[in-house]
C-alpha cells in the first residue's frame, strides 16, 4: 500500500461526513477506563522518503530466500514460480482475496474458481472438487470429519507418519466433536505405514484411514493395500497428497480414494513465512459431493444461451442454519487458487510431469552423493522429493553452519520424534542445481568431520 498522508483540513472533512466533531468522537462506544491514556512509544512522523529508507534498513536485516538455497521442506517447498503468475494475478479482475460475495456481478473470479475445480479433478481424477479451502491442514480435518458424519462412525485412523502439524490440527477438529483419532503406527524400517497394525477388528470401527502420499518422511505409500482393507470393513479411504506428484503418480481415483485433499501452495504461490497457501477438497461419489465442505461453482446458461456461473451446494453456515451446516468453512482461498489454476495451465500435464520427474531425479542424486559421503539413510522406502539422512551430528547446529554459507538446511526430526533424533529431513526440488547440491553435500561432510 502506497503512503498516503491526509491534511488537518481532509481530516475535518472526513470527521464532518461521519458527523463527528473531532477523532476521539470515533471512539465514543468504548469506555473510557479502557482507553489508553499516554502517547504511543513510537517516533516522531517521518517523511515518505525517510519512512521507505527506514522500513528499507528493517527489511534488509532479514535474510531472503532468494538469497539462501533451500533444502528445507516439510511443507513448505522452494518450487520455481513462473514470472508470469506474479504479472496475471495482479491485474485488476483478478486481485481479489478470498469470496466472490453477489456472485452475479463476479462472473470472473467464478469461472477462474471453477477453472481450478476443473483441474483438481482432472489431476486426481476424482469427481467433483470445491472452490478450495484454507491449507491443506484444515482441509484434511474437514475430510475426516465427513467420513465420521457419513460412515455415522466415531473413529478415524490417522498414520503417526503424517505431517505433525497436520495431525495436531485433525485431532484439534475432532476432539471437540467428540471424535476420536486413531493413530497408526509406521515401521521404523521404512518409515511406511505399518500395515500389521491394520487389524479387522480395528479397520471395522473407522469411519476412514488417512494416508499420506507421500507421507512426512518423503517416502511413497501401499496406497491400494490400505485401500483393500478399509474398503471391506465400509470405511472411507482419505489421502492426502502432494499435487505436484500426481504428474507421475497413480491418481487417487485410480486407487479407489473416496476423498483426496492437499495443499496447492507448492504450484505457484511464494513461499512468504509459510503461507497463505490453499487446500484443495475432491471426493467421488453423489453422497459425499452433498457433504463437502465450503462451496463449489457451477457452469449453466442464461435465458439468452450464454454461459453463466453460479456458487451451488453451499451447505455452509452462512447460508443455512449452523445446526444443519456440514462444516464451519464459509470462504475459499480464491487468489491463492488462481495462482495455482495459472501455473497448472501454463505447465500442462507435460510440465507436470517433468517438474515431478526433476524432483524425484535431483533427490535421489542428493541421496546417492550423501550415502558417498559416509551418512546413512534411516528408511528403505522409495521416495518422491524429500528424505530422511541419519548421522551422529547435531543437526540444529549444523543447520546454523550451513546458513553462514548461504543454505538452508533440513528440518531436525527430533522435534517430531526423540528416536529420530540423529535424523534431518531434506528436501529437493526441481529448483536445485548440480552445483548447489556438490556444494551442499561438501559443506555437510565438513561439518561432519568437525572442519
């Protein structure tokens, strides 16, 4: 927002249309022991030059990404964004920031939003896709709680080698409706799910089993194995999938899922802290297309022929009575949904592809060269762009090494699990170079030998 300072003479006038006398009239409704009544401890006015030279000086002590090459993931990944999202979004018809409120005067940003449906559900190949949601979080908790309300069962199976956040945010959603969350076990070997866990008995109580594909560690799941057996006791399976591995990856709805959720900040949106990002929420199947979350744009025709867009199946808690709503969610991430309909357009289904095949490619000569290097891996299991690495080092100080040089390193697992403790999580993206990688994996192994 550009700096804009307003005269004693505009002042007045904006304070005479509002039909107050002065600034504090404004703030007449709150009680006056509530008010502050000392100066705000900040600095005299600046002018506009000095204030962008000052905020200019603030900003350049952080260190940007641009700046840093990234090997850290786990949920959060440094993809190349393509210079023409940034140019697209921007335009006036577009820069909007979440809801097309009176949706007959917003025919724009309605079809941009059932273009994104249109390819969730090509990319999953699943039936119907909503207009989005928050993150792919909320929009897991969300698919966890229409297989407990649809199955009328209580309990829900959640692999422990689920994004930790992710988890913490399902069990948050559920615990308050007295749902209970199941956690299955993964195998230390491979770090996948722990399919001896998945007993009869148990899988028969689950309203659904989530699976991550790929999971936390970065390693790829026996989807259709899980499928076979919630599918027989009349559960849901849910999964929960990176979207940018679906270009060479069996699509969900290939495998039987009844509900695929992800989170699509990776195709296009900047990384920024971590968000906004945007989830996406697919099902198939009539029933379930009735209780999905937030809304969903439809295509039909006006009386003249032309073609028209329409917010449809809106069981949401601003349209209906809260007691009747299928979910709290009451918007969708409609700017943040368009960056990734861009950058799923402009790739295609080739693009896709190569940006999956690069990130599988460059993890794996990151691994071959760790494994050189004398480290270990701490799973077995094929992987899709991120990895576990094991070795006896401090790995929260090693990262502070790495980041004197200008990279960023992998996530310290002990934060997630104490017998991970000797373990990192690092990720590869189609935006490494060979060069980065040789430099990375060198400045590691001097590390690693106390240089």
């Amino acid at each position: 927002m550009g700096f804009v300072p307003n005269t004693k003479a505009e002042q007045l006038e904006m304070l005479k249309t509002l039909g107050c006398s002065t600034i504090e009239d404004l703030f007449g409704d709150i009680p006056e022991e509530l008010r502050l009544k000392r100066p705000l401890n900040l600095p005299e006015p600046l002018a506009e030059y000095q204030l962008i030279k000052y905020m200019t000086g603030l900003a350049s002590k952080n260190k940007h990404l641009d700046h840093l090459v990234s090997f850290l993931g786990a949920g959060a990944y440094d993809h190349i964004v393509p210079s023409v999202i940034k140019h697209l979004v921007g335009r006036g018809e577009f820069l909007t920031a979440y809801t097309p409120y009176q949706a007959e005067i917003s025919q724009g940003v309605l079809q941009a939003i059932f273009e994104f449906q249109t390819l969730i559900v090509e990319l999953t190949n699943m039936e119907v896709a909503n207009a989005s949601m928050y993150d792919g979080a909320s929009a897991l908790a969300e698919a966890a709680l229409l297989a407990c309300n649809y199955t009328r069962r209580d309990k829900i199976g959640v692999p422990k080698n689920l994004h930790p956040e992710w988890l913490s945010i399902v069990k948050v959603y559920l615990e308050s409706q007295d749902l209970e969350v199941i956690e299955i076990p993964y195998q230390l070997e491979t770090g996948l799910i722990d399919l001896a866990a998945l007993n009869p008995q148990l899988v028969s109580e689950l309203a659904g089993i989530v699976v991550a594909q790929p999971n936390f560690f970065g390693g790829l799941e026996d989807v259709s194995a899980v499928a076979a057996r919630v599918k027989d006791a009349g559960g849901l399976l849910i999964m929960a999938v990176d979207p940018l591995s679906l270009g060479l990856l069996k699509a969900p709805g290939d495998i039987g899922a009844d509900i695929v959720v992800g989170d699509a900040g990776c195709l296009g949106s900047p990384i920024s802290f971590g968000g906004p990002s945007v989830g996406f929420f697919a099902v198939s199947g009539k029933n379930l297309v009735r209780r999905m979350p937030g809304r969903i744009v439809g295509a039909t025709t006006d009386a003249q022929g032309n073609t028209g867009y329409v917010l449809t199946l809106q069981t949401r808690e601003q349209h209906i009575r809260r007691e009747k709503a299928t979910s709290n969610i009451c918007t969708n991430q409609a700017l943040n949904a368009l960056i990734a309909t861009i950058y799923l357009a402009l790739l295609g289904k080739t693009g896709i592809k190569e940006v999956g095949y690069q990130c599988i490619q460059k993890a794996n000569y990151l691994k071959q060269s760790l494994l050189k290097a004398g480290f270990k891996l701490r799973f077995n299991s094929l992987t899709f762009k991120e990895f576990v690495v094991q070795a006896e080092l401090d790995w929260q100080k090693c990262n502070e090494r790495l980041l004197e040089h200008g990279y960023l390193g992998g996530l310290p697992l002990a934060v997630v699990d104490e017998k991970l403790a000797d373990s990192v999580l690092l990720s590869v993206t189609e935006a490494r170079t060979k060069a980065e990688i040789d430099e990375f994996v060198a400045l590691l192994r001097r590390y690693s030998n106390g240089v």
